[in-house]
C-alpha cells in the first residue's frame, strides 16, 4: 500500500489518501482509524452499478467496525449530478437521522463524488467525508483536492464548495471492471498531469501506459494488458502490474495534492506555474468540444485527451514548444486508447464556445500552455492570435480519423 499525506494549510487541516489492492475490504477499519470512535453511522452514497460491484464488502467490513451503515442510490450518470438529486441525498440524510458526529462515504466516480461531497458540505452546514474512489479520473484527480459541486442546466460544476475528505481509500481492483472508455477517458487526465507537473511523473504515466494496450480492451478483468513475455501466468502478470499501478495512482494524489496544498481555492489572481490553474491544461479546447456536441459524444477525460493536444500544438506554433516534446505529447495521448471522432466539428463554432467558457475571467480565457513536458505557462487569451488557435485547432482535429 502507498500512502499520500495531504496537507490543508489555509484551513490548518490534513488527512491521508491510501493506495493499493484490496483496500475496500479494509474500509470500516480505516474509516474508523481516521474518524476515531465517536462516529457512529455511515451514510453510504453510490449508483447501482458500483453498489452491485462493490457494494457488499464495503458494507461488510463498515459493519465489523462497528459502523451503523445505510446507503442511497443515486441515479448513474453526469446529468444526475444536480440540484434534484442532491436535494434527495439532503432529505435522505435527515430521513436517517444523520447527525454531526456521523460521515457520508462516496462510492463511485467523480459523479458520485461531487455530489455526496457537495451534501456533507452543506448538511449541517457540514459533516465528515470520505472518498472511495472507483473510475481512474476519480482516483488520480476528482477525488483529491477537495472541490465538490453540482451542475445546472446552464453548465456544469455552477454550484459548489470546497470540502475536503478526511480519508480517500483507492482500491486499484476496482479499474479491473472499468469499462474501456472510462479507462481512456482517465489516462488522458494522467497524461495532462504529467505534462504540466513533472517530467518524471509524465514519463512514468507513459511507461505504464506501454504494458497496456486500450484499443484491444474488451472490459475483461485484466486490465488490458498485452500479453507479457516475461511471466506467462496470467496472475502473476496483473499482480505486478496491480503494484505499478499503485505507484503511479499515488504519484498523481501526490502531484495533485501538492498543487492544492498551495492553491486550494484556484486564486483567479495567479498564474505562476504552481497554481492550481495549471491543472486546467488542456480544458479550454475540452469544454467547447464537450458543449458544441451537447455533451454526448466525449467523456470529459477523451475531450481532454484533444484538448491538449491542441494546447500542445499552440504552445508549438507559438515558438514555445518543441517539435520533439510535441511529439511525446501525441505519443502518450495515443496510447491512452482511441478517441472519439473529431474531424467534422466547425472550428469556428468550437472558438465561440471557447469564448464563453466559465474559467473565463472579465471574458479572458487564460490559456495553459508548455514550454517543455512538465513546465507550463499561463498566457491571456488577448496575446493569442485567433489564426494561431485556428490553425493548432485544424491541425489536431482533421488529423485524426
Ligand atoms: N472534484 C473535482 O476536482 C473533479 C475533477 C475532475 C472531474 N470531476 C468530475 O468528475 C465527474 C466525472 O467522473 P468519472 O469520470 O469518474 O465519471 P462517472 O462518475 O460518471 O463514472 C463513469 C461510469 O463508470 C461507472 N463506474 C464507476 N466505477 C466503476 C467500476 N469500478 N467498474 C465499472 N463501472 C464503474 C459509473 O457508474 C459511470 O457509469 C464529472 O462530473 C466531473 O465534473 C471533478
Ligand atoms: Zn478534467
């Protein structure tokens, strides 16, 4: 097990994010050791589909520690992470009588987790949390940093708190079940930690990513991995690699939290390469492709995947990148897995869309760009010339088939 130990400083707090295999079969004692022995009842948030996945073990071993446990359903998807549903989560807790000694647990996604996050934050103006995260995007990103919200129909993530967890438990068995998109759509955020943090943590991602191979995914329990030359039990292959993965899930916590141990509320007055605003790399192209396609055809992880490639290709264009550290760029995001298609989106559209995109400041988009992998910079929109955009936008969408 790898454990990652995040600091709070603006609000004097800390807690510890643990990384391994079979660690949902140990979360009533580690909930319990992180939470102490006054709480007493466990409010479980999750969907159907993780609940019949997971769901069983978890409430098991809460019980043997001497948790009182009750769970809510909550409906799957991104366009139940919402205002109604959390209203039910809300009338669910009191209903159970939840009170401020007691902790909501998310299990699930990102999807579950903002919105379980989002209602211990506001009930009881604010109860105990604890992350079990079980998509890749939840685990190396969503779940750490303590952001929590829900969206509204006039976009996504409007309405929200900072709230950090106490505990974040990531069983890496979980992603055996993952399907493959999800898993592509979570390697793609990895890969845009890398680029903007930290070369090694880049070249890591990219190293793992090459014992693995996406496009063959067929949602088999064993991670995608190609066939290996060395060890020809198949065990023993996926424990090894069950351990690789650990390091490099707890790499990215480290990184993330490391970022948000500086900048926990995303100051809209820094643009050092430090703050968190560097982990919007890629987001401004990924936002407008998710909006101009009415938010069907990507998973937000694979919009981000083109979005730094366009980011990457702009920072080229722009004399600030390399062709050789541009081409490390595509490589990785190649071996994410396959993207949706692309090539038939109007640009112009998509720069509109850009225009109008929340991270926007006084109508400024700030743009995150790369110098080299692992060191980025933060540009106005204003100094960036719309031919520019266009032609890294043509470049990187008509390319790929
Ligand atoms: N709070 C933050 O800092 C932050 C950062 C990034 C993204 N997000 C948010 O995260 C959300 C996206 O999260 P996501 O990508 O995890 O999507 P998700 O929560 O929708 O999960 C994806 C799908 O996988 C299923 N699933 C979950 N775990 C599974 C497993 N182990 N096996 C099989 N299926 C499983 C889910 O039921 C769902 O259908 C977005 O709402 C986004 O805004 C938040
Ligand atoms: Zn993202």
């Amino acid at each position: 097990m790898e454990q990652v130990h995040v600091e709070v400083p603006a609000r004097g707090a800390s807690y510890e994010i643990k990384v391994g295999s079979g660690l949902l079969d140990q979360a009533g004692s580690e909930v319990r050791a992180a939470l102490g022995g006054k709480t007493q009842r466990v409010a479980l948030i999750t969907n159907k589909r993780v609940f019949d996945l997971f769901g069983a073990p978890v409430v098991r071993s809460l019980r043997r520690s001497g948790f009182e446990v009750c769970k809510w359903l909550m409906k799957e998807g991104e366009r139940h992470k919402s205002i109604r549903s959390l209203e039910q989560a809300l009338n669910f807790f009191n209903q159970v009588g939840l009170e401020r000694n007691d902790v909501v647990i998310a299990l699930g996604g990102g999807v579950v987790g903002d919105l379980a996050g989002f209602a211990a934050a506001t009930y009881l103006r604010g109860i105990d949390f604890v992350q079990l995260p079980t998509t890749l995007l939840a685990q190396i990103d969503s779940s750490v940093g303590g952001k929590t919200g829900v969206n509204l129909a006039g976009g996504k993530n409007l309405v929200g708190s900072f709230h950090q967890p106490r505990l974040v438990l990531i069983d890496v068995d979980t992603l055996r079940t993952l399907p493959r998109r999800e898993l592509t759509a979570g390697w793609c955020e990895a890969v845009k930690q890398g680029a903007v943090g930290d070369r090694k943590l880049f070249e890591e991602t990219v190293r793992l990513l090459g014992s693995i191979d996406l496009s063959l995914w067929n949602g088999s329990v064993d991670f995608g991995l190609r066939k290996n030359r060395v060890t020809t039990r198949k065990g023993a292959q996926t424990e090894v690699y069950a351990t690789h993965l650990t390091a490099i899930i707890a790499a990215h916590c480290h990184f993330k939290a490391s970022i948000v141990a500086g900048d926990e509320r995303e100051s809209i007055d820094r643009d050092d390469r430090r703050s968190r605003r560097i982990l919007n790399f890629g987001h401004t192209t990924a936002h407008a492709l998710e909006s101009v396609t009415g938010y069907r055809r990507f998973r937000h992880g694979e919009a981000v995947g083109y979005g730094i490639l366009v980011a990457g290709a702009l920072s080229k264009n722009l004399g600030m990148l390399s062709s050789g550290e541009l081409e490390l760029l595509r490589d990785a995001v190649a071996a994410c897995g396959p993207l949706p298609r692309a090539n038939d989106i109007d640009i112009s559209r998509l720069m509109r869309a850009m225009k109008s995109d929340k991270k926007s400041v006084a109508g400024q988009i700030k743009w995150v760009l790369l110098e080299k992998i692992g060191s980025a910079r933060i540009v106005d929109g204003n100094q960036i010339e719309p031919l520019a955009l266009r032609a890294s936008l043509r470049e990187v969408l008509r390319a790929r088939k």
